[in-house]
C-alpha cells in the first residue's frame, strides 16, 4: 500500500498548495489590475476620460461664446459681433420710441424695437438721441451708465450725446437711429 505515497507525491497540488500560501497567488491578482488599466488607456480613452475631454470642450465651447457676450444678444447683433458697428438697427421711421418724460435728461432709457435693443438718449434737456444698444465690440447689450452709456461685458463706454467710444476696447461708436419729438414722443425719423 505503499503506492499512494508515491502516486501522491506527484500530483503538486496539495504540495503547490502547502508551499506557497496564497502569497504568489495575491501577487497575481494584485498584478492583474495593472495591465488592465493599461489598454484602456493605450487603445481607446475610458468613459471617464472621455467625458472630462467633453466637459473640458464644453468649457472651451462657453468660453468662446462668452467671448462673443450674452447669447441673447448675439442673434440681435446681425455683424456677427465682429464689432463693425455700421448696420444700424433695422427700426423704420414713424416709430415712437420713448415718451419725452422716461428719458432722463442727462441720461438714458433703454427701449426694444422690433426686436432691436435700443437707447433713448437727454443729453441735455430737450435733446434727444437714440442709438443701437449692441456694442461694436462683441455684441453686448449697452446700456444706461452715469451720465454715459455702459457695456457691461469689457467696459466700453459711449456718448450719450453722439454714440461715440469714450473708452473701452469698443472700435466705433453706436449706430444712431435718426430721432424727432412730436406730441411728447420721441420717435424715429
Ligand atoms: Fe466688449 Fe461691449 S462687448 S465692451
């Protein structure tokens, strides 16, 4: 009955077992992650990545657009916001702008006709103006400052008088719209 022993001795299992605990066998598993992780990487980017590169994109994508301000104001700005500032607004004559009394001397009030942004401007008592409110920087919308008109995007400053750049990267000045006063109104000439 002594050939169980040999026949036993053989087969390494219960030996492989005894020798090595499960120390390799941890090695191996802990080994396993590694390469893993690896392909992914080499062969196609892992869902994480790919969604940190769209989230990086969609960063980029806002930030450009921020660089064109507001997007409500973008589809107004029919220059593309390229800041040409000599399309004026498309507001046909005839129309009432703003009652004298809103508009106050020295100052501004903003107003939308057909659409199109616009600043009723007192420069002095009984002088009216009115100007396209899209800046011709990139295509904010203007509006009262003190005693000035305002961009609030880059800080481009225009006259309240002439529509004219005071200050700011703004490379011209508003469009005018052409104004007279008839029963209280100013209206679009
Ligand atoms: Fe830049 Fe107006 S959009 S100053």
């Amino acid at each position: 009955m002594d050939a169980p022993h040999p026949a036993v001795s053989p087969g390494d299992a219960p030996d492989t077992r005894g020798a090595t605990p499960s120390a390799p066998l941890d090695a191996t598993r802990t080994r396993r992650p590694g390469p893993v992780l690896r392909v992914p990487r080499g062969a196609t980017p892992t869902r994480r990545v790919v969604l940190a590169g769209s989230g990086a994109g969609a960063a980029l994508a806002l930030l450009a657009a921020c660089g064109g301000g507001p997007a409500g104001t973008q589809d107004d700005g029919t220059t593309g916001g390229g800041g040409s500032g000599g399309d004026g607004p498309d507001v046909g004559p005839g129309q009432a702008l703003a009652s004298v009394d809103d508009v106050p001397v020295g100052g501004a009030l903003a107003v939308t006709v057909d659409g199109a942004p616009l600043l009723v401007t007192q420069p002095e008592e009984g002088t009216f103006a009115a100007f396209s409110a899209i800046c011709t920087h990139q295509g904010c919308t203007v509006a009262p400052g003190d005693g000035e008109l305002l961009c609030p995007c880059h800080a481009s400053r225009y006259d309240l008088a002439t529509g004219a750049v005071l200050g700011g990267p703004a490379p011209s000045p508003l469009p005018e719209v052409p104004v007279t006063v008839d029963g209280g109104e100013v209206t679009s000439a």
